[in-house]
C-alpha cells in the first residue's frame, strides 16, 4: 500500500470521525435555537450568551464539518457539464480542481485566519458584549483548523482522483466516495 494512499485514508477517517461529532453538535444547536425561542416568546426575555451561543455552534459545524461535507461529496456543484462525464472524466475535473483551486484558496485562508487566531488566543478573546460568551478564542481557532480539515480532504480526493485517472485499483473503503 503506497504512502498516498495510507495518507488518503487516514485523511478520510479523520474528517469521518470529526463529522460525525459535528453532526451531534447540530442536535446542541436545536436544543439552544429553541430554549432562546422559548424565553423570547413564553418568558419576553432573551439573553445575549445564548444569542452568541447560537451563532458560534453555527459557526463551529459550518467550519468543522466542510471537510467531512467533501468527504462525502455534498457540496454544491455545478453538475450541467460534470454529471454527464465519465469516471474518468469526473476524476479529472477533480483532480485540477483540487489542483488549482481547492488547495490554494485553502491555504490562503490558513495564511490570513492563522495570525487573527493566534492573536485572539494571546489576548485570550471575549465577547465585547455585556453577558456575552467569554471564550470567543475558540471559535476563531476553528476558522484556521476547519480550512485545514478541508484541504487535507482535497488532497485526499485530489488522491483519489488520481488513482482513478490512472485506473489503479483501490479498495472499497476509498473509492465508495468517488462517483
């Protein structure tokens, strides 16, 4: 089993692993959505901790969970050309993609959001507002480390992608995700 390959399916069963704890987080998001509807409505208060709170899990599966979305191949794409290509064809669209526009957006968003993560956690950052969320550093830890996720899963698929142009066998673990 060659390097990139190992490499590929660790990549994947991190991002599977990252998923599936994003995804429960997502069941935190109701619970805190409709505890502030409640008191909104029911009790005419609101509070801005839980305000924020909402946003930051927001924030948090949005980010953390974009790798496990290209895992799986759930982002949007223009599927007018792409759905009409072959295996081979797919492979190659992705292949480049990944190549010339996946892989340096990445890491340009790593390059901006790491200083502005780093700085907030130096400063130890808190919400500006009165009864706000006192630990603000975290959510920006998760821009820089989410950008991450998704570049070490397009070079996964980047990977993949290239064992199918080149028609060398992988096993079911890995080519299940590459349609």
């Amino acid at each position: 089993m060659s390097f990139f390959y190992k490499f590929s399916l660790t990549v994947d069963a991190i991002n599977e692993k990252v998923g599936k704890f994003v995804s429960w987080t997502t069941l935190l998001l109701i619970i805190v959505t409709f505890t502030d509807v409640v008191m909104r409505y029911f009790f005419n208060t609101s509070y801005v901790f839980t305000q924020e709170l909402e946003w930051h899990i927001f924030a948090f599966i949005f980010l953390m969970g974009a790798g496990y979305t290209l895992k799986k191949d759930g982002h949007v794409r223009v599927e007018v050309f792409y759905g009409g290509f072959s295996k081979k064809g797919k492979a190659w669209i992705d292949f480049f993609g990944v190549l010339f526009f996946l892989v340096p957006s990445c890491v340009l968003f790593i390059k901006t959001s790491l200083p502005f993560a780093i700085k907030s956690f130096a400063i130890m950052e808190v919400s500006p507002n009165p009864g706000g969320i006192p630990f603000r550093f975290l959510l920006k830890g998760c821009i820089p480390l989410g950008y991450f996720l998704i570049l070490l899963q397009g070079i996964s698929l980047g990977i993949k992608s290239f064992y199918n142009i080149l028609d060398l066998p992988m096993n079911k673990d890995i080519s299940k995700d590459n349609k």
